[in-house]
C-alpha cells in the first residue's frame, strides 16, 4: 500500500512538472491555457462523466447514492459558521474575508480532486466524486462568489443581474439580431446568464441529463460509451497540467508569499473539512468507497476558480493566488498522507 502511494504521487509529480515545463517554455502561456481548461471542464470531463454513469451503475445503485448528495453540502455549510469566526478573531481587513470563505471552504475537486481520487481507488469511484463536485461548484457560484461580490469594491460586480431579461436576451440571440451581444440594454442579462453558467457549468448539467436518462431506462449506444470514455481519459493528465502551469505562472509572478490567515486556510482544508465529511459519512453510513472518496475531495486544495472568482468580484485576488498555491504545494505532501489513511 505504501509502495502503491509513493508511484501514485510520483505519477502526479510527474505531470505536474509537465505542466510547468511547459509553461516555463511557453508551449503553454496566456493565450491558450484558458483552452486546456476548457477542455477538462467542457469536452474530457462530461465524457468522464458520461462513461462512468452507464458503466458503474444501474437504476438501483444510482438512487441509492443520489441519497447521500446531501452529505458535502452539509459538511461545507457546516465549516462556514467557523470561518467566519475565524475571521472576526484574527481581524482580517476588508476585500479578504469573502475570499478567505472561499477558500477555507471549498476544494480543488476536478483538477487535483478527480486525478488523486482515481489513481488510489480506480475509475469507479467517479459518479461519488461527482457527489461533492455538485456540492463544491453549486455552492462556491451561489454562496463564496456572493460573500466575495459583497465584500469586494469593482464596480462590475455592483452591476446588477436581469433576471427577467434573460427570456428577451435569448428569443433576440435566435432572431439573430445584429449587435444582440453588445447592445447595453442586454447587459444585465448577459451577467444573469453568465452566473446560471457558472453555478450550472458543463460537467454538472452533464451529470443531471445522465441521471435523468437512466431513470429513464435508456442506456446510450456502445459507440457513444466508448467516445466517451476515450475523452474522459483525458482529465487526469490535462488536468495536471493546467495545475502544473498555474503553480509556474504564480511563480513567475512571484505571487506565492505569506499572509495572515493562511494557516487557518490550510488547516480548513486539510483537517477541519475532512473531518467534518469523515462524520458526516459515519452519519450517513455511507459504503467505504464512496466515504473515502468524499473524504479524500474534502480535504484537497484551494479551489483553482478562486483567484479569478474574486478578482472579478473586486476583491483581493492575489490573497486567494497566494492561497491556492500554498495549498497546492503542501497537498503534495498531505495526499501521501490521506492515502494511508484511507
């Protein structure tokens, strides 16, 4: 088992150090490194997705482990009443505390979460990593990005979402109006559109379309299956990558530095959340596969989306870098760790 931990770290060593090879060479730079995330999240991960839902379950199987989705968004809302105490404790300054909540709170679940869960435990253990992806996104798109947006100072987070222009936004999108994208009376439509994209991103309505399909009783043809899975073997590597190049251009940047609160970060991430979802697990009496895995998501790195997320909200952007690096560092050592544990 130690032997078989040390090879799956190496292994992820590997292509993370791929991944910052090739942005230190500018294979990978500015312009495209958007595309290798497009790719895992739009293209390899709903194929992963796909795949692992017709292959590992039936009917029966899949509404027995739709029952314990409850479970990771439990154990991240429980975790928020003690970040924000955290907060009021060690007086952190304005334009850092929604991003501080942010990342206390939610996990690097598709980039490093879905590579370290599927070496350890094998391909099957995807549909229960998809249990905490739907909690981790739904909830850092609805909730961390509202308490970045409320404590952060950009104006274009002020701006307001149109809910009820959305329908008009769409019907003039099929009229193929000119200019429909850029005419200003569509702007707050456009926002609200953009947030429903983000809290219900590919790989989540992905995963919603195939568990209604099966409920269904409809199965796809073997030749869909096998596309599929053919391009869900590309989240792993592509995954480790783009992490590998983001942790390069942080360097580069000289953006990993030290900052008050970071300890508290690392010690939400790393032991408060796994050990608030290894109860709710015992809770639940959930089986050891899908506990270990929700376990192993819980306790994985600063979410990848965070700098972005909160530099967009107006709020401190580089306190979130810093954070998600830091962490992605040291989760080169912790997952050892947890992978002997569990």
């Amino acid at each position: 088992m130690v032997l078989s931990a040390v090879h799956i770290v190496l292994a992820i060593f590997i292509m993370l150090g791929a991944g910052m090879l090739m942005y230190r060479a500018r294979w990978i730079h500015e312009g495209n490194l958007s595309l290798v995330s497009r790719l895992v999240m739009k293209v390899a991960f709903p194929g992963m997705v796909i795949s692992n839902i017709f292959t590992n379950f039936d009917r029966a199987s899949l509404v027995s482990s739709l029952k314990n989705v409850a479970a990771p968004f439990l154990s991240i809302l429980l975790c928020l009443p003690l970040a924000l105490l955290i907060i009021r404790l060690i007086r952190l300054p304005k334009g850092r505390r929604g991003v501080f909540c942010a990342c206390f709170l939610f996990s690097n679940a598709v980039f490093i979460g879905v590579p370290v869960s599927t070496a350890l435990f094998g391909e099957g253990v995807m549909p229960y990593t998809l249990l905490y992806y739907i909690a981790n996104t739904s909830l850092f798109w609805s909730m961390a990005v509202y308490m970045m947006n409320r404590d952060g100072d950009s104006g274009k987070s002020r701006e307001a979402a149109d809910w009820k222009g959305v329908f008009p936004y769409l019907l003039a999108r099929i009229q193929r109006r000119p200019d429909v994208k850029k005419d200003p009376q569509f702007d707050g439509a456009r926002l609200a559109m953009n947030k429903l994209n983000r809290m219900l991103p590919t790989p989540l309505y992905t995963f919603i379309i195939c568990v209604a399909l099966m409920l269904l009783g409809f199965t796809p043809p073997s030749f869909i299956r096998s596309a599929s899975k053919y391009l869900g073997n590309m989240v792993t590597p592509l995954s480790l990558i783009y992490t590998g190049a983001v942790i390069m251009r942080m360097i580069e940047e000289k953006r990993v530095r030290w900052h008050k609160g970071y300890e508290w970060i690392l010690l939400g991430r790393f032991v408060i959340s796994p050990a608030v979802m290894t109860a709710l697990a015992l809770l639940f009496g959930m089986i050891p596969l899908m506990k270990n895995a929700l376990i192993l998501e819980a306790a994985m790195p600063v979410m990848a989306s965070t700098p972005i997320a909160a530099a967009d909200a107006g709020s401190d952007g580089e306190y979130a870098a810093g954070a998600m690096a830091l962490s992605t560092f040291l989760s080169l050592l912790v997952i050892p760790v947890y992978m002997l544990i569990l």
